[in-house]
C-alpha cells in the first residue's frame, strides 16, 4: 500500500475523511478517525493488519479492506444523491 490517494478536488480531503468515518459507523465499526477505518475493517474480516511492513499482505485481503471502505462510500454517496433528485 503505497501511500494516500489524491482526490480529484484537494479540498474535498476533509469532507471525504468525514464521510468515510461517519459511512462506516453506520456499519457499525467503531471509528473515530479516518485513518483508523482500515485497521477495524481488517479487525472485523479477520485479516492482520500492522501499522507498517504489510508486504505480506495478499492483495485480495487488501482489496477485501479497500472494498468494504470504499464501496460503500460510493454507496452512500448514490444514495443521497438519489435522494437529492427526488427531492426535486
């Protein structure tokens, strides 16, 4: 995991980090901070995370962690904005 990815909209950092937090309590994780997610996501699918040196981390484990966070935050983000459209 080579480092943090750069949105598109630098700004965005911020509200994206709060999102991420606030998707993945609703999945009930307990997160408090953004860059504890992926630790409990790990914890909860069993899989051994550590602060450094994951080289030995199988890429479908780091998939499996990557796609529970970021999934369902695209999820999320659909659905408000289908709730936005039907609110128009």
């Amino acid at each position: 995991m080579a480092g943090r990815r750069k949105p598109l909209v630098p700004e965005a950092r911020e509200k994206l980090d709060q999102l991420k937090v606030e998707v993945m309590k609703k999945k009930g994780y307990h997160v408090e901070e953004p860059g504890q997610t992926k630790f409990e996501v790990a914890k909860g699918l069993g899989i051994p995370l550590k602060e450094k040196g994951n080289q030995d981390l199988s890429s479908h484990d780091a998939g499996r962690i990557g796609g529970q966070i970021g999934g369902s935050m695209v999820h999320e983000l659909i659905q408000r904005a289908k709730d936005q459209l039907d609110k128009q």
